[in-house]
C-alpha cells in the first residue's frame, strides 16, 4: 500500500531554489508531495499556523529576514509543524542558531540530494509525531492523575459528610428507642415517636445510598459470598424490612416461591439490600389497599424473582432509563415520595456483580410496574454457611453481669447507649476522651469495648491497640465512616466488629451477646521500646 501525501509548505523567496527543490522532491519515488509554494515570510507564518501541513522547508535567506527568524517565530506563535531549514552557506553558527530556535533540522543546498532530503523529512516528521504522542501520553497521565486526585478528594468528602451526618442520627434513633421502651409512654407520643424514626431511618438510608454508589462506581464494592437460600431472604425482608410499611398501608402481599432451586452463591446482606430496595419500592408506589406479589421459578440454571405490584406504574419512555442513577421518571415523584432515586441503580449494579440481571416493565402509567432479577443458582450443599446463625435470646437474666467501657466524644450519644444498655442489665462505663478510658481500665475490669474510631485525644484504633498489649479485648467499633477499607482498618486494629452509624440497637446487642459467648481473644503482643 503506497503512503499518504505529504504535505510541504515552502517558504523560499527564490524562484530558481523553489524549482531545484521541486525537481529533487519529484525524484523521490515515495510518499507523494504535495507543495505550497510562498515567497513571503509572513504569509508562511500565516500559513503554516493556519493550514494542515506535515512539515515545512524554509530557506535562509527571506528579503530582509531570515529563516532563522522566521523558525523562532513560529515557535513562539505556537507552531508545531517540523521546519527544515535550507540554506546556501556551510556555517555552523547558522546551523547551532537554527536548532536552538527550533528547527528540526538543518539543510546545506550545496550538498542537498533526494535522498538526503527525504531522510530529513521522514526524520522530522517522525520525530514529531513522537514529540506529539510523548506529550498525549504525558497529558492523559496528567489527566488520570488529577481525576485519581479528585475522586480521592471526593471519596474523602462523602466519608467526612457520611461521618458528621450519621453521628447526630444515632442519638435521635436511641433516644428515641428509650422513649419507644419507656411504659409511660402515651400511645399519641409512640406514634410521634414512630414517625420521627421512619424519617431518621430514610436519611440513614440516603447516607448508605451515596456511599454504595461511590463504591461501586469506584470498583471497591466487595462482595463477601456464602451459600444464600433466596427464599428465605424474601421472606426476611417481607418481615423485617418492609412490615411496617406493608401493613401501615393494609396492601396484600402474595408469595408464590415455585422455584426448585433456589440456592445462590452470594453476599446475604447485599442480597438483602436487592430485595428490600425492591420490595420497599414496590410498597412505597402502591396506594394503599393495592396488591403485591412477589414469584419465583428456575430457568436455564437461574432463578428468577418477581415482584409485581398495581401501582402507579411507569411511563413508556421512562423504563429505558429506570435503573439510571439519579432519575426519577417525574419529578413530581420526588417530591411526593421522596428519595434520590439511587436505590434502582444501586439493585441493578448489585445484581451484575453476582453475574444476574435485572429488567423493568410496565404496561404503563396507572398500571403497575414488575421488577425482575435473576440470578445463578447453586447446588444447596455447595458449601457450608460462612457465618453461624445468629445467637436467639441475647440478654440472659440469670448471667453474670457484663461490664461495657463504652467510649463515645458525643454526649447525647453515649447518654442515649449508656441509659439503653443499662436498662437491658449491662454495666456501663463512660468516657469521652482516650486517655479517660485508658485510666478507667487501669481500674476496672470490663468485658467488653465499644468504642467510637473518632476521639478528641487519639482514635479507637490507638485505644484497642495499647489495651490489647495489657490483656485480651472483644472490641466493637462504632464510626461514621462507613467505605470498605474503614471496615478493614478497624478489623486489623483489633475490633471484633465495626457497626455503622446510626447504630441500630438490636444490631448491637446481638453482636455484644455474641461477643461475649465466644472464646477469649489471644492479647497481642506488646510492643518493644525503640
């Protein structure tokens, strides 16, 4: 295959040069040359910033300029293109001038053959085209650099924000826990009391929401998989996660779980988060009195779960982009049912990871909607249960009692826990500083640290770590920063368990019951001085 054309632009004020170098330009058997052929100096300027060529032959001599001059000024003005220069003298001072102006190389016409100027085209034009993808590279690396930057800035941002807008959560959800617990509580102030939690529960799951999404987005979503029976995942999140908002609307909710095999390798908790999104979706878009209906069957080595509600439905042009983050088929959804409409997306992306799919469809506005996912099924004794059942009676009266340091900066947190864990038989302790705790347990014994990561003097990753090193410690830390690698920091300091704010309260005693039922921790060693 022959090579493109070149294109040459030829600033030459000399009639009979330019025709000597067309001549040796025409003996050269390829590429092919287009020329352009100027006399002047600033219409070759023009010219070669203005127009497409691949390099460009400039002779020395130009009227009262030079190619010396004309090289340096096009440099200056931004030109890229090669510039070969030409001249009729030998001079090595013109030569050293030429190449710190700029010139990509430098040409006696006395000795200039075909073959000498075509090596010195291909040289310039190579060379440019690697000065061009040297600085690309260096642009896009630029580039990737200052987005890793921004998306780091970013991931810092949503931390910080999940932080500070859990912690004043977690107070109003126990204390309100304490009034729901409390007997002389007015069924008027209970009802008070259930609403408030409701939306304090939707902001928690707006904070949860962002940050799924920023992991997933960023690939760090990681699943922890174990053998998960669907079925009983559903019936989980029909009891647990949307009773009350089934029953406060009465809506009829009809099960039909034909699927044979029904067993999925998979993460239960995110599995969980698929079908209480979806489920609670259904719910939220259904008047009350209206109907669900959630099936499951088995098709080519998956199974499929449906759930179909008669709802308001989802218009025609909506349903290509349902599962978009962010959209909302009409805004005036927003605001009537609130949300950010993340929950759809985040379903979609959590079925993908576990190699499923997910589909919407809907016969229209008025008409319901059906949301389906599938996912592959595995033999029910693929492997055992990664994790044991959770522990069923959680405060023994007849034990001993537990003595609990619990390490909280924020007030109304650490009075809310300390009043709730006291009230279940638990002795509490209470500091609000690291140094505070650590005298408390040169004091007291205690079989159990529940700790905030966040101290004004120091973190609870400090406090586990200098406490392991005097006896062992079943830690349970509690943050605001909920993102994968706070989790693991956590873990590899010591803490048995990391809970998210806002903390749910039954979450927290099953984990203390379990904490407290299973083997010492070994102590870790202490550290030696430098």
């Amino acid at each position: 295959m022959s090579e493109a054309p070149v294109r040459i632009l030829l600033v030459e004020d000399d009639e009979d040069d330019m025709v000597l170098t067309r001549q040796l330009l025409r003996e050269i058997e390829s590429p092919a040359f287009i020329i352009d052929w100027t006399e002047d100096f600033n219409v070759g300027l023009r010219k070669i910033r203005e127009e497409n060529h691949d390099v460009c032959l400039a002779d020395y001599h130009l009227g009262a300029q030079n190619g010396v001059e004309f090289v340096r000024t096009a440099v200056e003005q931004g030109c890229t293109v090669p510039i070969i220069l030409l001249t009729g003298q030998g001079d090595h001072a013109v030569d050293i001038a030429a190449m710190n102006a700029g010139a990509a190389d430098f040409l006696n016409k006395r000795q200039l053959t075909a073959s000498a100027l075509e090596r010195s085209i291909r040289y310039s034009i190579q060379q440019h085209r690697a000065e061009a993808q040297r600085i690309r590279l260096l642009r896009e690396q630029a580039a990737r650099a200052e987005a890793e930057a921004a998306n780091r800035a970013k991931d810092q941002f949503l931390a910080v924000l999940s932080h500070e807008l859990r912690t004043p959560l977690t107070a109003m959800l126990l204390t309100l826990t304490t009034l729901e617990m409390e007997a002389e509580t007015t069924p008027k102030m209970r009802e008070l009391a259930t609403v408030i939690r409701r939306n304090a529960d939707l902001e928690a799951r707006l904070i949860d929401d962002l940050l799924d999404l920023t992991r997933i987005a960023r690939g760090k979503l990681e699943l922890r998989r174990e053998l998960v029976d669907v079925h009983e995942q559903i019936g989980f999140a029909i009891r647990t996660c949307c009773g009350s908002d089934i029953d406060s609307k009465g809506l009829a909710v009809t099960v039909n779980a034909a699927a044979r095999k029904h067993h999925v390798w998979g993460d239960p908790a995110r599995l969980q988060q698929v079908l209480w999104n979806l489920i609670k979706n259904a719910a939220k878009f259904t008047a009350p009195g209206g109907t669900l209906d959630i099936q499951t069957s088995n098709e080519e080595g998956r199974i499929q779960i449906s759930i179909s509600d008669n709802g308001i439905g989802i218009a025609p042009e909506a349903l290509p982009k349902i599962f978009n983050a962010f959209e909302q088929a009409d805004r005036s959804i927003t605001r009537q049912f609130g949300g950010l409409g993340l929950g759809l997306a985040i379903c979609k992306a959590l079925v993908e990871l576990h190699g499923g799919r997910a589909k919407a469809a809907s016969e229209g506005l008025g008409r319901g909607a059906t949301f389906t996912i599938e996912l592959p099924v595995v033999s029910a004794d693929f492997t055992t249960r990664g994790t044991g059942d959770l522990p069923e009676t959680l405060a023994d009266p007849n034990r001993q009692p537990v003595h609990i340091l619990l390490v909280e900066d924020h007030a109304d947190t650490a009075a809310a826990m300390a009043r709730l864990l006291s009230r279940r038989g638990y002795r509490v302790h209470i500091a609000s500083r690291m140094v505070d705790a650590l005298q408390i347990a040169a004091h007291t014994a205690f079989d159990i640290l529940i700790s905030d990561i966040g101290l004004p003097d120091g973190s609870g990753l400090e406090l586990i770590r200098t406490l392991s090193q005097r006896r062992p410690v079943r830690g349970i830390a509690l943050s605001g920063f909920g993102m994968d690698e706070d989790l693991e920091r956590s873990r590899s300091a010591g803490f048995s368990e990391h809970l998210t704010k806002p903390i749910d309260f039954n979450r927290l005693e099953v984990v203390i019951s379990r904490l407290i039922s299973e083997p010492t921790p070994a102590a870790a060693p202490a550290e030696v001085a430098k």
